[in-house]
C-alpha cells in the first residue's frame, strides 16, 4: 500500500501538529497591511481589527492571517490585457446568461427553484481561472451556474438543463440546482445547504488518495457556514491535510437573514482557527484581487499543507430566488452596490485605463449576447426528455 493511504488511515498522533509540513509562506509576526477589501452591506464590518498572531493562543506554528499577510503584500494579480479580456468575458457570459434564465423563468419556461449569481461574478471566474478544469474538482450549491460557466461548460447544455430538456447537461432531470459535469471535475449543484462541504472533504480525499496534485474548490454561502457539519469537515480536513480550499461567498444574506442577524462570527475567515486553518479574506467584486488571493491559497494547498478558509465578501444584486419579494434590504443598497462595486463595471474601466480599445469590449459584449441567445434558442426549442429516461438513473435497491 503506497504510504500515503497509510498515513490517512493511522490515527491522529499527539505530536502531528509539530511535524506538520512548514506552511509555504511564512507566518506573520507583525500586523498585516489593511486588507483591501470593501464593506458590503450586511456582511459584517471591515478588517479594522488587530489581526495576526500577536495572541498568545496562536502558537508559533500557526497564524491564522499568515496567508493574508502574503496576500497583503501583492493584492492583485499582475494579468496580462489578454487575460484581463477572458475574466472580462467570463464575467459578461454570467452576467447575460444570468439575465437571460431569469426572463426565461418569468415566461414560465424554466420551472423549479432558480438562483442566479448576479453581482457574485468575480468570484468563480478569479478562482476558477487559477485551477486546472478537468483536473481540479469543484463543488458547490445551489447558487451553481456561474461556477459551471466559469469552468468552460456549454452554455447550451446548462440552459437547457433549466428549461428540463432532454439535452442538458444533467438530462433535464436535474434542474438548476442539481448539475452535474464528471468531466469538467464540476461535481454539483446541491441544495441541501452545507452539505457540499462535506462532500467536497471527499472529493479532496480522493485526490490525496490517488495523489493526482488536484485540488478541490468548495463553495458555500455565509448562511451554510453556520451548518455543523461544516465544522466536522474543518476538523478531518485540517487532520488529515486535505487538498481542499473552503470558500465562503458572504453575500451578505441567507435568503432574508443579513450576516449580523444570524452570525455571531461575522468574519468567516476565522472560523477555521480552531482547527488551524488558515483564513483570507478577500474582495469578492475584483476579480484581479480574487485570482491574486487564489494563487496565495493554492500554493499553501498544493503544497501539501492543508486546508485554506477564504471568506469571498461579495454580493448578490437579485433576490434569494425567482419568489424573493427582498423586503429584506433596500433599494438604494442595492442600488450602490451595483454602481459603486461592480465588478464587470470595474473590470471594463481597467482594460480602458490600459489602453484596451472601448472596440473590443464592445466586440466582446456582442459576442456574448449571441452566445446566450443561441443558447436560449437551444434550450426552448430542443426536445424534452424521452418518458423511458423516468425510469434511468433511479437508485433502486434494498438496503
Ligand atoms: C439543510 C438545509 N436547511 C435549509 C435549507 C433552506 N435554505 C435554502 S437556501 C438557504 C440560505 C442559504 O444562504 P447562504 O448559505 O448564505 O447562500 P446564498 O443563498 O446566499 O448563496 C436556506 C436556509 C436548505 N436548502 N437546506
Ligand atoms: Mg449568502
């Protein structure tokens, strides 16, 4: 047996937290630069806190800032104008296709729950633009179609499988919530809340497993972080140094709970200290900083590590769902965020400020809008699926 399934199946050892590899990057000593990350409504003040390992109950060996230290000292990454323009797109294609799933839906074409990802877009295209697509796994919840988009899954596929046709991706018999991709290593699309952490624990175990040097991403909601489960999963992943980056989209609500009303820790990057997980927090709505914090976290995780908790502070600019009357939260909020904090917004004004011709953006905007109406046109017009294919993919047996 290859010695790393033995490590995995000895049992923990006192002395495990003083062999544990060096961390890649050094841990802090002194209080990190201000983050640059922005307050979002609702999610929880900014890192105006003393922060580092100046307490006595961190030891030397662990600080839990020690990535946002490396992170502070170079917060955005250095993209060339030709990837600046993919994120760009990347963005637009979620942006529109977003847009586009929630017209569908009020004509009535798209039935079952629907969660669009707009104002979030940042956050999949920096993170997932760091991984390998077919290598690295992926897994989140129901909020999941930017994540499939930023993975370079067919638009086509994806929309069809909201209108319930036969060619999406997860036969039509999936729905928005529950897509699925082995090949693109996108394993869902799940809508009980939480429960991707643990199931992401898994896929990373697989990859320690069978040593292939992936990674898995593990998306949830600030909502989801305060899922028990989720503390379970910190606890083996941190023990057993799983290839796993823990990332929390605080967008500031759970369905109509702001942050401050259900969180008793607002800053979900230190909810791994007890388990020795290292935090970042990041701004979500740049992509540059998020691709940037990305490559902080994946060498740390590469590296055989451990485990990173990155809290994503972002927003989300539509409702909950389709049903979400979002008396929640005003309009004006809402409002600012959009012009104050896009992120598509922010993106266009950098290629500009570069020399980047207002032409290609265009050329680029236009682009999208035929991808998406192609892919709508495909989605209403192809077939649903055959009656025969109620009977597939059923799990039937006695246990
Ligand atoms: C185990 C479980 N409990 C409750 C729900 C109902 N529910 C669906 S979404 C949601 C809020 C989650 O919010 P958050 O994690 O912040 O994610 P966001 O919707 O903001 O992306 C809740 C409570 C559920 N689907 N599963
Ligand atoms: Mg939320």
């Amino acid at each position: 047996m290859p010695e790393e399934e033995n490590d995995l199946a000895k049992p923990a050892r006192p002395s495990a937290a003083k062999t544990a590899a060096k961390p890649v990057v050094k841990p802090a000593t002194r209080p990190a630069a201000k983050s640059a990350a922005k307050t979002v409504p609702g999610a929880g003040s900014p890192s105006d806190e003393p922060v580092i390992a100046s307490s006595v109950a961190e030891e030397a060996d662990f600080a839990l800032r020690s990535l946002q230290q490396a992170h502070a000292n170079h917060t955005r990454y250095d993209a060339s104008d030709e990837e600046l323009l993919k994120f760009y797109e990347q963005m637009v294609l979620i942006r529109r296709f977003e847009e586009k799933a929630g017209q569908l839906y009020g004509l009535g074409l798209i039935g079952g729950f629907c969660h669009l990802y707009i104002g979030q877009e940042a956050v999949a295209v920096g993170l997932q633009s760091a991984l390998q697509e077919g290598h690295d796994s992926v897994i989140t919840g129901y909020r999941d179609h930017g994540h499939m988009l930023a993975y370079g899954i067919d638009p086509k596929v994806i929309m069809a499988e909201l209108t319930g046709r036969g060619a999406g991706i997860s036969r039509g018999k999936g729905g928005s919530m529950h897509m699925f991709s082995t090949e693109h290593k996108f394993f869902g699309g799940h809508g009980i809340v939480g429960a991707q952490v643990s199931l992401g624990a898994g896929l990373a175990f697989g990859h320690k497993y069978r040593g292939d040097g992936g990674v898995c991403m593990a998306y949830f909601g600030d909502g989801a972080a305060n899922q028990g489960q989720v503390y379970e999963t910190f606890n083996m992943a941190a023990l057993w140094k799983l290839p796993i980056i823990f990332v929390v989209e605080n967008n500031g609500y759970a369905m109509g709970t702001a942050v401050k009303r259900g969180s008793a820790e607002t800053h979900f990057y230190r909810r791994g200290t007890a388990f020795r997980i290292p935090g970042m927090d990041v701004n979500g709505m740049d992509v540059l900083e998020v691709r940037q914090a990305a490559e902080v976290a994946l060498e740390y995780v590469r590296a055989g590590n451990g485990p990173v908790l990155m809290e994503l502070k972002t927003y989300r600019y539509r409702g909950h769902s389709m049903s979400d009357p979002a008396k929640y939260r005003s309009r004006e909020e809402v409002q600012d965020m959009r012009d104050n904090h896009d992120p598509i917004e922010a993106a266009k004004a950098d290629l500009l400020k570069r020399g980047v011709s207002e032409e290609k953006i265009k050329e680029i905007d236009k682009r999208i809008r035929q991808t998406v109406a192609q892919a709508a046109d495909f989605a209403e017009t192809s077939p649903e699926p055959d009656m025969a294919e109620l009977y597939t993919d059923v799990l039937v047996g006695k246990y």
